[in-house]
C-alpha cells in the first residue's frame, strides 16, 4: 500500500509541477522569439539606413558595389530608376530569390505587406501565419531622376535560430522533467516516512498492548479455573490474584486511554491556580506508607520562600509525581532515599517539580528511550522483584501530562548518582481548554 500511495502521489506531483513548468518553459519561449524578431527588425532597420544614405551619396552605382552591400548587410536591394528597374539584366538580376518577386509586385497569391509596429518604413511581408520577409523602401530625387530603392531581408535565418532554440528549450523541458520525476519520487518518499513510522509504530503498540495484556488475562483465567476447583477456604488467595492482575491491567488501560487522548490533541485538563507546595506535601503524605514497606526512604525538600502559584491541572500533576515516585521506588534497591523536592526554574516564570533516588543511574544510551511507549529499562536482578506492574507506559504519560501544560520532563543524573527526574511548568496563567478532568486510575503505576 505505501509503494501504490507513494507512486500515486509521484504522478500527482510530477504532472501539477510538469504543467507549470511547460507553461513557465513556454512563456519564456515565447518572449526569446519575441526579442529576437524585434532585434532582427532593430538590426534590419538600422543597415537599410545606412546603406540607403550610402546609396544617396554615391554618384556612380555599379552591379558590383550593390553586390557587396546585400553580401555585407544580408539583404535583397532593389534599385528604380523613373519606375525602371536598374541592373535587371546583369549578375546581380540572377541572385535575387524568386520569393521576393511577389513583394515587388502586385500580389498574386495572397502575400501582402504589413507596416511593422515600432519601426518607421519597415514592413513584414506575410503569407499565411508567420511573416517570411522584412521590407524597408525609400526614394528621393537626384539629378532630377526619382530614385527608388527597397530592402527586402528573409526571416529564414532567424526561423532557424527560433528552431534551433526550440530543440534547446525542448531538451530542456525534457530534461527538467526526468528530474522533476525523479525529486518528486524521493519528496513523496521523504514526505510519506512520517507516516510509514506512525504506521510501523502502530503496529508495534497494538503488539506491545497485546502482549502485556495477554500475561494478566493469563494469569486470571488460570486462577479463576483454580478456585473453581479449590475449597472455599483457598479460594480468598485466588480473588486476591485476580483482583491484583485486574487492578493492574485497569491501570495500563487508564494509561493506554490518556496516551491516546493525547495523540487526538484530545487531552483535556482542568485548570485551576494551585499551590505546588501544598500538593507535594499531600503526594508525600500519600507515598510514605508504600516508602516504608519497600524499606525506601522518602524525604521531602521544600523551598524556604513562598512560591507563586501555578495555572495547571492539580491532579494531572499529582499523577506525574505518582508515576516519577513509583518508578523510584520500583528501580532502586531497598534502603535506598528518595527526595521529592521542588523549587523556582531557571527562569522566574517557571516551577521545578523533581523527583532524585540514588539508585543505580539509567545509562546515558536508554535516557531518550525511557520515555517511548512500553519501554522498560533493563535492571538487575536486585531490583527486578520491585518492577512488577509496570508496563513502560508511566513516563511516556508523565511527558504527554507535561507537553498538554506547556512544560517539560528531563531526566539526568544526580550528582552524588542515581537519577533525577525535572517536571517544569509554567508559573504564570496559560490558556487551556477547561473541560472535566478524566477520571484518574486508583493504583498509579
């Protein structure tokens, strides 16, 4: 299907692009001949003149001397003298081209003159669509003879030129063409990698979310097969599984749920003015049961001055502190502290939320990686026993969470090691969509 939609798209482009071009081709094709016709009259108009006033000056006229002006100026000159034509029986009379004949005549067959615009005493002779020869007459007294002289040039060389400029710009055209084709193949290609990486990527979350909901239901359907068969007195430990795989898997769908809102920009958040302070110590409150049956040690840090408040989603931000909480707790071994801390950014319009363990650090290679859907950074076996319920969806929602309040989610190392997890946000108001805030999971993970 990609190759079919890219090729369609190729031949869309190719022929939009190849239209214009011809025409842009065409256009400029046609002001060439248009420059070159009016040079030609220009250049036509200006040796008639010359050779004119060359001719009144003369007082002797002589076959060979006409000759060598038409060979010089390449043109027909035709002398009258009193209406009789002068040298019609010597060598020159035998090198006038026959086509000329129906100018200096009364016309025969349908070819007449025609004043050419912009240049004075020039005419083009025309038979049929184009013009075929140029026409510049004169006449003036000399020794009481009327003189009467006419220029007659052939437009053949410069319809020869025209056609040699039409095969230039022909090639041309043809050439910008194989290439038009060729860019747009690979434009269409680039333009389409997008979405083939969005397709690929969904088919690797549609894989991914099987996979990781396959293992709960597993587990459930064997223990709900169990407790059919177990006495009444075991069957309490059974629901109890069953209860905690079914929790666990409310969770991955909750989160699964707020990923996808978030891809359709349809992510809503209830924004109200919030003091961060007051919610860290509720989080901190609310983790220090969970702290101290993992054996971790939670601390909290909290600035000495008051902080301004900030416009966000108060429990959208509570989930962040959950997941980076969580995830602390899962990934570092027992005995280890966790500091939930918070403080003003860099900037004075912004507020640090941050989250810092000192556990075994996450490599530099995998820190990019953390935050893509279903990825799980790879532990030892000291802390595998902690990592059980998560889905390597927590932080991938933690930075959507992030991205919908206009702020960001980094993470680096702790200077003593470990890692350290940054949630900043916007201190002053931000324009949101107030909508009701959707339902959080009761077990975050």
């Amino acid at each position: 299907m990609y190759q079919d939609v890219r090729l369609r798209l190729t031949k869309l482009f190719t022929a939009v692009l190849s239209i214009l071009l011809t025409i842009l081709l065409g256009v400029c094709f046609y002001f060439s001949v248009r420059q070159q016709f009016s040079l030609q009259v220009s250049s036509f108009t200006s040796q008639s003149y010359t050779v004119f006033e060359s001719i009144s000056e003369q007082t002797v006229l002589t076959s060979q001397w006409l000759t060598a002006h038409e060979e010089n100026a390449g043109m027909r000159i035709y002398l009258w003298d009193n209406g009789v034509e002068l040298f019609h029986n010597q060598d020159h009379a035998n090198q006038i081209h026959p086509e000329y004949i129906h100018y200096l005549s009364e016309p025969e067959d349908g070819r007449t003159l025609h004043p050419q615009k912009g240049a004075v005493d020039v005419s083009v002779g025309r038979h049929g669509l184009f013009p075929e020869v140029l026409c510049y007459q004169k006449q003036f007294v000399k020794n009481n003879s009327l003189l009467q002289v006419c220029f007659l040039q052939s437009l053949k060389p410069l319809y020869a030129r025209i056609r040699s400029s039409l095969f230039l710009y022909l090639a041309l055209l043809f050439s910008s063409l194989c290439l038009l084709a060729l860019f747009c193949w690979y434009f269409t290609g680039r333009l389409l990698k997008p979405l083939l990486a969005s397709h690929e990527s969904q088919n690797r979350f549609i894989a991914s979310v099987s996979h990781e909901l396959r293992t709960p239901l597993a587990v459930i359907l064997s223990n709900a097969s169990a407790c059919e068969k177990a006495p009444p007195a075991e069957q309490k430990t059974f629901f109890q599984v069953i209860a905690r795989e079914g929790a666990q898997m409310s969770v991955m769908l909750e989160q699964l749920l707020t990923l996808s809102r978030a891809d359709s920009h349809g992510l809503t958040l209830q924004i109200e003015e919030t003091d961060l302070q007051t919610l860290l110590l509720e989080t901190f409150e609310n983790f220090q049961p969970l702290a101290a049956d993992s054996g971790h040690l939670l601390s909290i840090r909290l600035p000495e001055a008051e902080l301004p408040l900030c416009s966000c989603d108060a429990a959208r931000v509570q989930q962040v502190c959950h997941i980076l909480l969580h995830n602390a707790m899962s990934y570092t071994p027992a005995g280890s502290t966790v500091l939930l801390f918070i403080a003003e950014g860099t900037y004075e319009k912004e507020i640090t939320i941050g989250v810092q363990d000192n556990g075994p650090g996450i490599p530099d290679e995998e820190k990019d990686k953390i935050f893509n859907r279903f990825y799980r950074v790879k532990s030892d076996s000291s802390t595998a026993k902690n990592e059980k319920g998560h889905h390597g969806l927590g932080l991938a929602v933690a930075r959507e969470i992030a991205s919908a309040h206009k702020g960001t989610l980094t993470v680096s190392d702790a200077e003593d090691g470990g890692t350290v997890f940054l949630l900043t946000l916007p201190a002053l108001p931000y324009s949101f969509p107030l909508k009701a805030c959707t339902p959080l999971p009761k077990v975050l993970g």
